[in-house]
C-alpha cells in the first residue's frame, strides 16, 4: 500500500492497551465497493495458537457485524489523536443511513488481499479471523458486567484472528 511499509507483528513496540483503549479503533469488513467500519474501544493484540493475533469484539446490532460475518478477514486501522474527528463519527453513525466513511473524510485503500483500511491510519493490522464466538452470560464470574455491559443481553461476538500482515505509516 502507497505511503505504507511492511513490518513484522512482532516488532510492533506501541502499547496497544493505551492505543486501543484511549486511542481507539477502526475494525473494517467487507471488499472494494461494499465493506462498513466501526469505532472501537475493546480488543487487543497478542499471541496466541503460536501464532500474533488480534481480537475484537461485535455487537450483533452493528451494521458492521453482518460484513464480519461474511467475510474471512478484517482489518484494524489505528489512526490516532489527530483524526479524534472521524473516529467519533465512525463510532457514532450507521453505515446503513449514511456513508460515514466519506463524511469522516477517510480515504479507504485495500490490501492485496482486497481487504479495506484507511490511508490515514498510522498502523494497519490485517487479520484472518480463526475463531468467533458470542460470549456465554454463564461463563461471567462477575454478574455486575453483565448487569453493567448488557442490560439489553446483546452480547459481543468475540473474533479471534491471526495478524497475517502489518503495515506502518512512512
């Protein structure tokens, strides 16, 4: 990708808690023509199956969630403080009423995989995904999350995937 180089996941030395966390996120589905994007706050980077992995987590109302399901793979674009703008967009508006993606004022750019992300992102991880499941309101220890997270019982779907590429802004 124009304007990008290639780095190897494990070389990533940014702390992605506070990148994920206070930075946030843009996960993106879909191919060249018709994909959607959503702010997020909650995932993160690992390893995991020996292999680097990002996950990240969908509510089925998302307008998002139907292109990550259909899809075999995402990408996560960080595109830090300076574009706090088009990331409260993103995360505030439907892709089914209107193109955030252009409101924002994003420039989307595709992989050789044809997967979407955005040139003004400063890292881009693109992920195949390798597990998905809702989480269990069973398996919670602490019933105050569900209480506090899913008032409405509208769990996540957790997607676990494998970074198989990472891209760096020059």
């Amino acid at each position: 990708m124009e304007g990008f180089e290639t780095i190897e996941a494990g070389k990533l030395s940014e702390n992605f808690i506070r990148l994920i966390g206070q930075e946030w996120m843009l996960v993106t589905a879909g191919e060249s023509g018709r994909f959607n994007t959503m702010t997020a706050s909650w995932g993160g980077i690992g390893y995991l199956w020996n292999k680097p992995v990002a996950f990240v987590f969908i509510r089925p109302q998302r307008y998002t969630f139907g292109f990550m399901e259909a899809q075999d793979g995402f990408t996560l674009s960080f595109l830090g403080e300076n574009n706090r703008e088009a990331l409260n967009i993103c995360g505030t508006l439907s892709g089914r009423e209107v193109n955030k993606v252009e409101q924002a004022g994003l420039t989307p750019v595709f992989s050789a995989s044809g997967q979407v992300a955005f040139a003004e992102a400063r890292y881009i991880v693109e992920c195949k995904k390798m597990y998905a499941g809702f989480l269990d309101p069973e398996a919670f220890l602490d019933p105050i999350l569900i209480d506090k997270f899913y008032p409405e019982k509208d769990f996540h779907k957790m997607y676990i995937a494998e970074v198989v590429k990472v891209w760096k802004k020059k």
